[in-house]
C-alpha cells in the first residue's frame, strides 16, 4: 500500500525558513498536499501540487516536488509565530473513483522566538 | 461561513453506548470522508461516500457504520465505543476532481 513520511519535528527561529520534508512510494500519485492543523482543530488545506510539477509558489509557501525520488518539501519563507502547528503531507493516486488521501505522518513545527 | 460543520466539536460518551457524530456540507461534493485521528498521529480514512456508493476501508472495525441520508448529510455511528475508539474524528468532502478536500473542524471524542 501507500506510504508516506515525515520527520516529526522542526525547531526554527522566527523570521527564517523553514523547510518540511516529505517522502512517499506510491509512483501513480496524482496530487500532492500540504496540511497544516492547529491544536484541536481540524485541517487546512495549504498547497497543493500535480505530480507533472516540480514547482510552485504560492505567496510565502514554496512546494518542491521530486518525482523521480519520491521527494516533496514545503518551504516557509520568514516563519511567523502563528507558523506553529503540525504540517500533514498527503498524497492521492490515480486509482479513479476512488481517489482517497494517504497522510504523512506530521512534522510538529515549533518556533523559537 | 463553515462549509463542512462537524456537530459536537467535543462529545463525551459511555464505553459500549453507541454515539454517533454528524456532518454537513454546504458544498455540494459528491464525496465524503471519515478519517479518524489518534493523538499525535496521521488522520485515517475509516470509509467514504461516493454519492450513496459506501466504500468501507479493509480494517475498519465492524463497530464503525456510516449513513449518508442524502449529498448534505453524513453520520458515524459507533455501536459499542471502546476506550481504543477515544480520538478526533474527521470529515472531509471532495468534488469529482481532486483538486484537494475540505475538511470540516473535528468532533473530538473521550470515551469513559
């Protein structure tokens, strides 16, 4: 079946970057998703990328995409306090009809101040 | 101006009492999701609506039941919540095209 990882924390300091890394095995993705999700709530949905990209930007939200690795990252650019939440990446393939989400398991972003 | 609204955002229950949890969608997807989510851990699809087509994920326990009455509404039924069953339940719609899905805010559940 699919899988999909993540590291599970990052520390950065207000105002840098901060990049989240995800890998993931399923070569028939279609999209690619970035999740982000505050404590108790439920997700949101950041950025999305279609699997012929390598790139997109989206204000201070960069998304890498490596197809040939597997390979997804999202860069925050000057990371904000309200930055701090835990980053989901997920994908869906192309199984039509039934397409459903596989969630990483989550990088807890935290900010130092 | 919730698109996905999950009612109660918090419900408590009785270890075996059956519960059952609801959602709306304003968005008139043709999909609809339950993940569930553990603490600290990724959200898991429990089973999904396409239309009134249930699709029920190959490990969801058989305590898990779902009805989709009409495209707004979707519930979750538990029929005897374990202790196990304590976790934050997600719903989430989609449109054909998988442009991305909606989630709504959660109903956090404690079993006791």
């Amino acid at each position: 079946g699919e899988d999909v990882e993540q590291s599970l924390f990052l520390s950065v300091r207000e105002g840098d970057s901060s990049v989240i890394n995800c890998t993931y095995t399923d070569s028939s993705s279609t999209y690619l998703y970035w999740y982000k999700q505050e404590p108790g709530a439920g997700l949101q949905l950041l950025t999305y990328i279609f699997s012929n990209m390598d790139m997109k930007q989206d204000q201070r939200l960069t998304v890498l995409l490596n197809k040939k690795d597997k390979h997804l990252s999202l860069r925050i650019a000057d990371t904000q306090t309200g930055d701090s939440a835990i980053y989901f990446c997920a994908e869906v393939g192309s199984n039509f009809g039934n397409e459903k989400l596989t969630f990483g398991t989550g990088t807890r972003l935290t900010i130092i101040p | 101006d919730a698109m996905v609204i999950q009612n109660p955002r918090y419900q408590v229950t009785q270890f075996g009492k059956p519960v059952t949890l609801s959602c709306s969608q304003t968005l008139n997807h043709n999909v609809m999701y339950w993940y569930q989510q553990k603490s600290s851990q990724a959200p898991k699809l429990l089973f999904h609506y396409y239309d009134k087509d249930f699709n029920n994920e190959a490990d969801t326990p058989d305590n898990f039941q779902s009805r989709r009455p009409n495209t707004s509404f979707c519930f979750l039924d538990i029929r005897s919540p374990g202790l196990g069953d304590a976790a934050m339940y997600l719903c989430a719609t989609s449109p054909r095209a998988i442009t991305g899905y909606t989630f709504g805010s959660g109903t956090r559940l404690t079993v006791v």
